[in-house]
C-alpha cells in the first residue's frame, strides 16, 4: 500500500458520489426506461479502457477486499479477458495502419464487442460492486463521448430523442486531472504516467509497485545521502 495515494482516492471518491447522483436522478426522472436490476451484466461484458487512477483504485481495492481462493479465479479470468482484448485492439490497430478502416470505424466495431468482466462472478453479480469504475456507474443511462451518443440497448431511452445526458469527455477530463495528481504526489520519474489507459483486466494483473510507479529510485537515492 502507497498511502500517497490515499488523498487523490479521496478525491475520487467524492466523484463517484457526484456521478451516482447524476445517475440516481435519471433513474428518478425516467423510472420506465431505467432498467438496471439485479444479475442484470450487459455493461459487464463491455470494453473500455480505465484511467491510471481508476486502475490503481481498482487494484487497491481488489487486492484489499477479495478473498484469496477468489482472487485466483480471477486472476485466471483476467488473463483470458486481457488476451482476447489485446487480439482485437492488435487487429484493429492494424487495419486503420494499413487503411482498411477509419478510426471511428474502429470505435464502432469495438462497441460491439463482447468479453466478460473478470470481476464477474457466477451469480451474475460484481465482486467489487461498491468499487466499480465510473463507465460502469453510468452505464444504462444515456451518454455521450467524443460527440456520439450511447446508451443501453437493455434500456427505453430511442435514438433521436432528447434526454439528459452525462458527458463522457468532461468526465475524462477529471480522472485525467486526478492521473496526474497521483504522478506529482508519487513525484514519479515517469512524467506522463497520467496519460496511462488500460483494461479493467490489465489493472487486476498489473503489480503497482515502486518499480512500476518510477518512485522506487528516489526513495534509495534519498536513502543513500542520509546514509
């Protein structure tokens, strides 16, 4: 544990209370078309990526909360998920080097697909529902990302119609803000860190240590001169 970190989650925590409300409020204005319900797992077999802080929460909170024998059947379903997600982020990458395809092209075709969240269990239920990211916390209500819309297709929200939506982008903005944070309070070595996305799936098998932060060097620098 980093306790550095300890702050910027705060932060983030704070959030992700603003972002349930946002959601809760939705659900209250449009009860009929909000249809989120137990074991319900559409958004759980969605791709996105996570932002470096949303990574490092997740870890944290992995690590912390799930019971051992748990944790390696996920680690196991992290691996499958990870492979899968990097064949396809391989083959997409290709097609638009090669011209095939544009990269708006390729956002739509990755929407499509499926792959099970490793943090999904046999009930159909998250093993880290109190900690989910915030695509996740929004999911089934409508949003919008790089101009597009999105909402479930489970839902009763139809396309053409006017209804509040979550900017996506502005999110971003302020778990980017909060990524760089964490570099500046770690005072990493690896300045664009913050920069960093990754699958859910990667954030579970990635180990987040000093080496990996950039801060390790530091501290045995510092240790030397006090020596």
């Amino acid at each position: 544990m980093i306790p550095e970190l300890d702050a910027v989650f705060k932060k983030y925590e704070t959030l992700v209370r603003q972002v349930d409300g946002i959601f809760e409020n939705v659900r209250q204005q449009f009860s009929d078309f909000v249809n989120c319900k137990l074991e319900c797992s559409d958004c759980c077999h969605a791709i996105f990526d996570l932002s470096f802080l949303e990574a490092l929460y997740i870890n944290r909170q992995f690590l912390e909360k799930v019971a051992e024998e748990r944790k390696l059947e996920i680690f196991d379903d992290a691996n499958v998920a990870d492979r899968k997600i990097y064949r396809l982020k391989r083959k997409a990458f290709k097609a638009v080097e090669a011209g095939e395809k544009s990269e708006e092209q390729i956002l739509l075709e990755m929407a499509t697909e499926r792959i099970r969240c490793p943090l999904l269990n046999e009930d159909n239920r998250c093993d880290l529902y109190d900690c989910r990211p915030l695509t996740c916390r929004l999911y089934g209500i409508p949003t919008s990302f790089g101009g597009r819309s999105h909402t479930c297709g489970l839902s009763g929200f139809k396309e053409g119609e006017s209804y509040p939506t979550v900017n996506l982008d502005s999110v971003n903005v302020k778990l980017h803000a909060l990524s760089d944070e964490i570099v500046s309070v770690l005072k990493s070595k690896h300045a664009k860190m913050g920069d960093l996305l990754m699958p859910l799936s990667m954030a579970l098998l990635t180990v987040f240590d000093e080496d990996y932060l950039g801060i390790k060097a530091d501290q045995e620098n510092s240790q030397d001169i006090q020596d």
